[in-house]
C-alpha cells in the first residue's frame, strides 16, 4: 500500500518567516492534494496537483510536485497566526479509485 | 452552494451501543467518502459511495457500514461500539465521476466519544 510521510511532524515558527513543509510518498504518485485541518474540525481544501513540475499558489501558499522525487513541498511566505493549524497531504493510490490516502499531517504553530 | 453537512456534531455513546452518524454532501455531488481520524492513527478512509452503490472500501471491520440514499446523503452506521472507535469521523463529497477534475470538500466532522 502507498504511503505517505510528512516531514517535520510539527513545526513552530515566528510570524512573517518563511517555511517549507514536505510530503514524500513510497510509490509513484498520481496526483497529490493539499488540505488544512484547524483541530477537530473539517479539512480545507487547498490544492491539487497533477502533473510533475507543476506549481500552484494560494494566497501566500504555494506547493509544488516532484515527479521524480515522489515529493511535494508546500511553502508558505511571510507566515501569519491565521496559517496556524495541521497541514496534510492525500493522494490517491495507483490502480484504486477514490480511495484518498493521508500523511499523518504537520502541524503548524505561528507565533505573533 | 452550501457545504457538506454533518450531524451530530458531538455524540457520546456507551461500549457496545451502535451509532448513525449523517452526511449531506454539496448539491450535484456523487460521491460521499467517510474517514475516521483519530491521535494515533492519523486520517484513514473506511468507504465511498457513489449513486447509492459502494464503491471503494478501507481495511476496517465489518461493524462499520454505511449506504447511500438517491438525493446523495450517506449515512455510517458502527455497530457494537469499542472504545477505540472514539474519533473525529469526517465525510467528504466529491463530483466523482471524472478523476481528473476529482477534489474532496470534507464536513466539519462528528466527534464520537465512546465511553
């Protein structure tokens, strides 16, 4: 079964800094999607990624895919409290339909 | 368009009881998954439905079932309650029928306590 492994596990940092969180899976991946969970609730979609190479922007997020690699790196710039919360990656595994499989999330901690 | 719905937000039940729990996805979504997160084991699928029929399932238990009415509204159903069932079981409605352009919005999730 495809796995996915988040890195780091959890992250503090001060607001206005950058930085980078990663998502790399045991198989080839066929698209990869990126949600945030604030604790105990629902998850945000953010976005998808399809096609190796490719890059998307949120607001002050952005993620890219590596094909290659079996990675995706989300990245946010200039980082507020409001980007607080568990970011998780999900992709869905080759050969099974909508069966999204989750890293295990990272969580992030912006200090005013 | 509204979101996904889910009730009960919060439910406590007692070991060995069963619970329902509902999901009401985005108006025009096919597809309903339900996953289950808990501390330990982080997010994990358990099933999706797609036009009332059961298309995918997770590795979990036969005391875990769900179905899915004509208008899209999925129901879970776990029978014979454990403790560890305790979670946040969240529902995702997609369009479902074209992978390429296949996204999840989930529900705010139901808080199971098992006691």
């Amino acid at each position: 079964s495809q796995e996915l492994e988040q890195s780091p596990q959890s992250l503090i940092v001060q607001e206005g800094k950058n930085l980078t969180i990663n998502c790399t899976s045991s198989k080839t991946l066929y698209g990869l999607y990126w949600y945030k969970q604030k604790y105990g609730e629902g998850l945000i979609f953010l976005m998808m990624l399809q096609k190796g190479g490719e890059e998307k922007s949120h607001e002050k997020i952005t993620a890219k895919l590596d094909e290659k690699k079996q990675q995706s790196s989300l990245h946010i710039t200039a980082s507020q409290p409001s980007h607080a919360g568990i970011y998780l990656c999900g992709v869905i595994p080759g050969g099974s339909n909508y069966k999204l499989t989750f890293g295990k999330g990272t969580l992030l901690t912006v200090n005013p | 368009k509204a979101g996904v719905t889910q009730t009960p937000r919060y439910l406590i039940k007692t070991r060995g009881q069963q619970v329902t729990l509902s999901c009401s996805p985005i108006s025009g979504h096919r597809s309903v998954s339900w996953y289950q997160q808990t501390p330990g084991q982080g997010l994990q699928f358990l099933f999706e439905y797609f036009s009332e029929t059961q298309r995918n399932k997770g590795n979990f238990p036969g005391r875990f079932s769900g179905r899915q009415f004509s208008n899209s509204r999925s129901e879970m159903n776990v029978s014979t309650l454990e403790l560890g069932d305790s979670a946040l079981y969240l529902c995702a409605s997609s369009p479902g029928d074209r992978r390429s352009s296949y996204e999840q919005y989930f529900g705010p999730g139901t808080r199971l306590t098992v006691t």
